[in-house]
C-alpha cells in the first residue's frame, strides 16, 4: 500500500474504533420538510432551512430570471468581473436589516469568517472566543496568528478575566462569539458582551448564522424583544433560514471598505452565482412582509421543549443529549424507523460524552408529527 493510502487508512480505522467516521448519504429534498433516503420517505429536523424557503416558488422564480439575465456562474472574483448588479442590491438590504451603514457577501459563511477576522487581527493582536464558537471563527482565529483565548460558554466574566489580564499586552482586541448556538440553540449575552467589549477597547463580532430570519422578527439575534444591540461586527449566512447561499458581513462603512481589500476569501474566490444572490433577495422580501411566519419556527421549538419538560427553546435548534457516539447513533436510527430523521451529532463537532440528536424546527412542521416525535422521545429515546 502507498504511504498516502496507508496513512489514510490508519486514520479511518482510528474514527471506526470510535464511532466517529461518517459519509454522505443521498438525500432528495421533495420540498421544505420532506426527504427520501435509502427509499424511505423521511419527516426531516436536521435541515436548517428553517423557513423552508429553499423549495418556496418565489425564490425559484428569482433564481431563474437571475440564470436568465445573468447566467449561472459569476465568471470570476468580485474585484475582476464578477460583481454582477445583484449584489449591490443584496447588500443594501442586508445592511438594512442589521441597521449598519454598509454590508459585504462573501462565498459562504465559512469563507466569510475565515476572512473577516485575519483583516482586522494580525500577530500582535488578541482573540478572546466563545470555546462553543462555530468551528469557522476558529478557523478564522487560527489564520489570524493572533493570540486565540477561549472563555466558557456564555460566561461573561470569565471573558471579563481574561481581556483584564492580557488586553493591554496586545495592540488589538477581538470578542468573538456565535448569536445563536449551533449545537444547543442557546442565545449568546450580546448587550453584556458589547459592554465588556467597550470597557477594553475590544470589538464585538457575532456569527448570527442561525438568528438571521427566525430571531428578533427575522432580523436576527442582536433584536430581541424591543432592543437592538448595535453589534459594530455582525456575521452570518445566506444558506438557512434565507434559503439560497452565502455569507455577509454588517458594519461600518470603513470596515467593509477594508474588507473589500483586504478579506483574502473574497479578493480571490469566484462570486457567487447570481441565481444565488436573487434567491437571498427574495427571501429578504419575504421575511419582511410575514413576520409572523418568520416566527415559526421557534415557536414550534419551544412547544416541543414544553411537550418534553425541557428548558424553553431559544432558537429553531433543540438538542437532545444522548452522551456516547454509538448511542447517538443508534437512537437515529430508531427515529429514521419511526420515520423521522434526526442526525446524530458527534465528536469533534460537540465536546466529547455529549454526542446528541439536533433537532431543529420548522415553519411548516405539523404540529402533529412534532407530538409524535416528542412522544417517541420521550418514551424510547430519554429512557435511562
């Protein structure tokens, strides 16, 4: 065997031993909530389109007369020829919704935070980051080759601890933490964080991946309620409640001319397709004129958490903390029977011994089928 092959090998024998290899698996999406796999027909909570307006006909229209007059791809970055006219429409909306001057599109959400944070902290600076923070912003962080921190999750004052010791030894500072957790679906303490943020002369950003559309009337999770938490760096994507694909950056003016410049993600990535940036468009549109739909999804949430005794949901996402890998696993499995599917979520992506089920809710998820659920849950999935 080739050393390549060999090595390879060695590692997928390491991840069988523990449970932990995955594949990809077909799934056809029939519309919003409804997929096939394996030939069965499949009651999905494990698909962030929590609008479901991926399969939404204005969308599609959009996409198409996009395709039309534009083509299907881009042709080349943004800063050559790739900046096709929908995108100053896109980011005037998104600026907009997250009351900034000015917004930037990246590729995806995953490029944007790997962009974003290299142009604002270099070798001299400091990163103090949620350790529950969605894998990208630590790829971002890494890039930086700043000084990375973690503060516990959603612990305030432990973050407060640490810029107290170490923020005067570095030029810059950054707070980095997701709106809404990827995992747990729990909220992040934004005002306390852009408090602390301004009390060291730190930045706050925020990835509000899954906030934007469902969270403060669709705007996201820096509008809860009645307030607004003017975050000055607020991130997120094009690809889940918004249906189409992407990812943005809200702030200043200054800051997304700099991004213009200087994100190596978005100076040297072809643009988006503009069937793509349509699509965002008219999810944008949507999402304004039904709020009460753009509410759904957590709502739905939360009835379910009541149905199980759980604490209330924040968010679309609810987990269900199974504990070990194979068990994970297997309680998939046993809902894939009862025909729903609900992907086990493993190390690395949670820490280890908490291997869960992640549901995450819908706006179109019958009511019924989610007491079904919350009834197989409850009685073969949460027994001890």
């Amino acid at each position: 065997m080739h050393s390549l092959d060999a090595f390879a090998q060695e590692k997928l024998d390491a991840l069988d031993r523990r449970g932990l290899r995955r594949g990809l698996v077909d799934t056809f999406r029939e519309d919003g909530i409804w997929v096939e796999r394996g030939g069965k027909r499949l009651l999905s909570f494990s698909c962030n389109d929590y609008l479901n307006l991926t399969q939404h006909p204005a969308l599609k229209e959009a996409a198409k007369t996009a395709i039309d007059r534009y083509g299907a791809g881009s042709g080349a970055s943004r800063l050559i020829t790739g900046n096709h006219p929908l995108y100053a429409e896109l980011e005037e909306r998104l600026a907009q919704v997250k009351q900034t001057e000015a917004a930037i599109v990246f590729g995806s959400g995953y490029l944007a935070n790997s962009g974003i944070i290299p142009v604002l902290i270099g070798p001299e600076g400091l990163i103090v980051i949620d350790e529950l923070a969605h894998a990208c912003l630590f790829s971002g962080s890494q890039l930086s080759r700043g000084k990375v921190i973690t503060f516990r999750h959603n612990d305030v004052a432990h973050a407060r601890e640490l810029l107290t010791t170490h923020r005067a030894a570095h030029d810059h500072a950054l707070v980095v933490t997701d709106g809404v957790f990827s995992m747990d679906g729990d909220l992040a303490p934004l005002d306390d964080l852009l408090t602390l943020a301004n009390d060291h002369d730190a930045w706050l950003m925020t990835d509000d991946a899954h906030g934007i559309g469902v969270i403060g009337g669709g705007r996201g999770s820096s509008f809860i309620g009645n307030a607004h938490v003017p975050i000055p760096l607020q991130m997120g994507t094009l690809s889940k409640a918004i249906g189409a694909y992407g990812g943005y950056l809200c702030a200043s003016a200054p800051v997304i001319e700099l991004m213009r410049n200087r994100a190596r993600t978005l100076v040297y990535s072809t643009g988006l397709p503009p069937s793509a940036v349509a699509a965002a468009i008219a999810a944008l549109d949507l999402i304004e004129r039904e709020p009460d739909y753009a509410a759904l999804p957590v709502k739905k949430a939360k009835a379910f958490t009541a149905m199980l005794g759980l604490p209330e949901a924040q968010s679309p996402i609810v987990p269900i903390v199974i504990g070990e890998a194979d068990d994970a696993v297997a309680a998939s499995r046993l809902l894939i029977e009862e025909g729903f599917l609900a992907a086990p979520i493993r190390p690395p992506t949670v820490p280890a011994g908490t291997a869960r089920l992640r549901l995450t809710f819908t706006a179109q998820h019958p009511m019924d089928e989610i007491e079904r659920l919350a009834a197989i849950v409850r009685e073969r999935v949460l027994v001890s």
